[in-house]
C-alpha cells in the first residue's frame, strides 16, 4: 500500500501520535446496518441541548434518537465532533479529543450503543485534507521543527500558497488558516491513521471530507490519482467500515468514480439537476444523471441541500416544487441524506448575520421559548418563524405537513423495491418502485399510488 504501508514500521514525530481515547471501546461499533437507507446529518451544536448552556450536545442528540427513528433514519452522520477553531468544526486542532462543549467519549459511545439499539449506524465526519494552523503540528512546523514540516506542503507560489513564518510559502487549499497536510508524509500517516484507528473502535465509519483535494500530483490539485489511492488504502485499512466521500465531483462520470474507493459518494451531479429542474421546469437533465450513475446501486447519496449549500426552502421559493424536489429525492435510486430541518421545510436563518452560516441555525423542536432548543441563550439565534408552525411538535400534529411527507416517503422506500427505469416528459417524471407507481411534475406537483403507505 502506498500510503499506509509503512505505518507500522515508521517511528512518528516526538508528540504526534495520538493518545489512547479510551479502553472501555469494546465491541460499541459491531453489528451496524447493511445500507442503502435514509442518512440523517446532523450539526451536534445546533440539535438540541441537554445542559441548558445554548450549545447542542451528544447528550441532547441522544435524548432525540426516538425522533430520528420515527424519521427510518438508518445513518446519523455527525459533523465534526473534534475539537476546532471555528464552530462548524472542519478546521481541527486536535482529532483524537471530543470538542467539551459536546461532551466527552463516554457521551459518545452510549449515543452509539442507543443509536444501535435502533438499528441505526453513527458516522463520523473527518476532515483529512487540513488542520487549522493553530493544531500543535503546524505550530512546531512554523518553529522550523523538520519533522513537522515534512507533515505539510511547503515550496510553491500563487493561488493557495501563503507566507510561511520561517521561510517561503506553505500550500493551504481552504484558505491560509488551514494548512493542507502532507499525505506522503510518514508522521501524518501515523498521526491520522492511529485517531482513526481509535474512533472506528467507536463508531461504524466516517464521511469522509474534501477527498478531491487530498493528494496534489504536480499541476492536478483536485481528484489526482493519488487521491483516489489514499482512499482506496483506508477502504482497505479498515473492513466491514462503512465510508462516504465528499467528492464534490460536478461531472457524472467523475463523481461515480469514487464509488470504487467508498461506500457512497455524495451526489452533487444530482443536487445541482434537482435546482435546475426546478428553475427551469424541465426534468430531462435529471433523468440524464440517474441514467449515467445506473448501475451504481444505493452508492450514489443524494441531497437537496447541506451546511455548505443553501436550505432547499431558501433555494427553491416555491413549497409546492419543494415537495415535489422531496419525493423524487427520497424515491428515486440511490440513498437520500437529509439535512437536519429539511424534514421541517425550514429555510436559511434571517437572524444569523455575524453568527454563522444561516444554514446552522438550530433545530426547532416545539413553538416554546427558542424553538425547544435550550433552556438557557442560544449560541445562534433562531428565527421567530419557527413559532409558527416550523417546529417539528407542531408537523406532527399536522397530517399534511412537510415532516408527515418525508415518514410517508420513507415508508414507501422502506417497504417498496428499488426505482426501475424513470421517464421523464418535460417537467414529469414516471418510474415505479415495486407496486408503487409514482409521478413528480418538478413544477410543483406529485402523485405516489399503491403500495401500503399512505402519501399525503
């Protein structure tokens, strides 16, 4: 293996390897679902707080787990849980710790072991491409400590190289305040690989962020063949592990590729077809995307939006298009992700200016004081709006909400063979699941017939 052939025999820099997370692991991440169902992702600080002080918990995710399983949530992908510089967590400055405002491993490993109880796997979301330049591997780099700079790419000039603190320029794809690491490197073979090793005690497997840019090979910054071997590797490295990569691939061709490496590829080909269709009233170049990922399975995941993209409400200003959108995502081919929220139809947060993305907002829960979130100050504010009617309390008491379609939909897929061949006609598609015959005007109408789960 190319990269992490060497692991054992190679002797890591003084401090690099990553201390013991815990020997209460065990057996906590065996017996994990097969696949192919509905993947939930969820931003632990903004779910729900268990503690009262305005930031979400491990604690308070597992308090919400019944939620999820009355959803047919089969996958919870946690975004980053580690410690980091900023919120959203993908600028990490230590990877073998829990971030103490989420809590500690031992919240961790009973929300795993409650989240297996209800036949659901937990993934862990891992930024392999970058640390944050305040990680003590780059800090002992910036100190001229050899070592530590064999750990990152240093040398070029132009576009995402950066002034290096004791002489030329250090490559950082993201931006200067994250420093890409060096993959060819042995001490970041061993650093990682050792914080995977001990989290995959934990947990069923990990999506895997911004694998286009893991390994540059000269003038090829995205999607290099080395890339795609250092993935394969840790496939290998790890069996019985289940990997999703973020390949933000927009070719279809491109994006499927990765399915090689992984489990399932994120599907941007497909999101960036469904807000055409939707813009255009046209559903052939949909259709043109599932016939070029045929034959791929459940590996290709679908999403109608994420922390990184506008909320499909925001995206999409029609809410009759927005359930039409849903249908076909949750019963075309492939596995649908759902962003937390989107099962509530909410849209990006208008009182998050200067906080955070307005996509990460927190999650409304009931028309109560914050939305049911905390007792205590929210870390973002939420909007008013989710007193009316955007909390989940409120969807379910309401047959022909936005919540109650998502459950019927998933029903349908639960109980119902995989999608057969889809026709499209202008703005319709028509494709059955079994018994279950199903049409999606992508202007704003849906009709799903037969079958035993009842579509309102």
């Amino acid at each position: 293996m190319f990269f992490f052939q060497a692991c054992e025999e190679a002797s890591p820099p003084e401090e690099v390897s990553t201390a013991a997370v815990t020997a209460a692991f065990g057996e906590a991440a065996a017996d994990a679902p097969a696949g192919g169902g509905l993947t939930y992702e969820v931003y632990v600080r903004s779910f729900a707080d268990s503690d009262g002080d305005g930031t979400g918990d491990i604690q308070g995710l597992r308090s919400r787990l019944d939620y999820l399983a009355s959803l047919g949530v089969e996958t919870i992908w946690l975004m980053p849980v580690f410690p980091a510089f900023g919120p959203a967590g993908y600028d990490v400055v230590e990877f073998d710790a829990i971030t103490p405002e989420y809590g500690t491993i031992d919240d961790l490993l009973l929300l795993v072991a409650d989240a297996h109880a209800r036949d659901m796997r937990v993934l862990l979301d891992l930024p392999l491409n970058h640390v944050h330049r305040d990680h003590p591997w780059f800090a002992r780099a910036s100190q001229g400590d050899q070592a530590y700079r064999d750990m990152f790419v240093y040398g070029g000039e132009g576009d995402r190289w950066f002034p290096d603190a004791q002489e030329g320029n250090y490559y950082a794809y993201f931006g200067a305040d994250m420093p890409d690491l060096d993959w060819r490197s042995a001490g970041v073979r061993y650093g990682v690989e050792a914080a995977m090793d001990q989290w995959l005690d934990v947990v069923d497997g990990f999506r895997l962020d911004a694998v286009l840019m893991l390994v540059e090979e000269g003038e090829v910054v995205e999607g290099s063949e080395a890339s795609h071997e250092l993935v394969a590797e840790i496939q290998q490295a790890h069996p019985g592990k289940f990997l999703m990569a973020e390949a933000s691939e927009w070719e279809v061709g491109k994006s499927v590729s990765w399915l090689d490496q992984s489990d399932a590829v994120l599907d941007f080909p497909r999101y960036e077809a469904y807000l055409l269709a939707a813009e255009g009233g046209e559903a052939s170049e949909l259709v043109d995307v599932l016939a070029a990922q045929e034959g791929t399975g459940d590996g290709m995941s679908s999403f109608l939006g994420s922390h990184d993209t506008d909320r499909l409400a925001t995206a999409v200003p029609s809410a009759a298009q927005r359930r039409a959108l849903m249908v076909a995502h949750l019963l075309l081919p492939g596995s649908p992700v759902l962003y937390y929220g989107e099962e509530l139809d909410l849209a990006n947060a208008t009182s998050g200016t200067g906080q955070d993305y307005p996509m990460r907002a927190p999650m409304p829960w009931s028309s109560a004081s914050q939305g049911g979130f905390t007792t205590g100050t929210p870390w973002f504010t939420p909007d008013p709006g989710y007193a009316e009617g955007l909390n989940v309390a409120d969807q379910e008491a309401d047959p022909g909400s936005m919540l109650n379609l998502v459950r019927a939909l998933v029903c349908v897929r639960a109980a119902s063979p995989p999608a057969r061949e889809v026709l499209a006609e202008g703005s319709v598609l028509r494709w059955q699941r079994g018994d279950v015959s199903i049409t999606v005007d992508v202007r704003g109408d849906y009709r799903v017939e037969g079958g035993a789960c009842e579509v309102p």
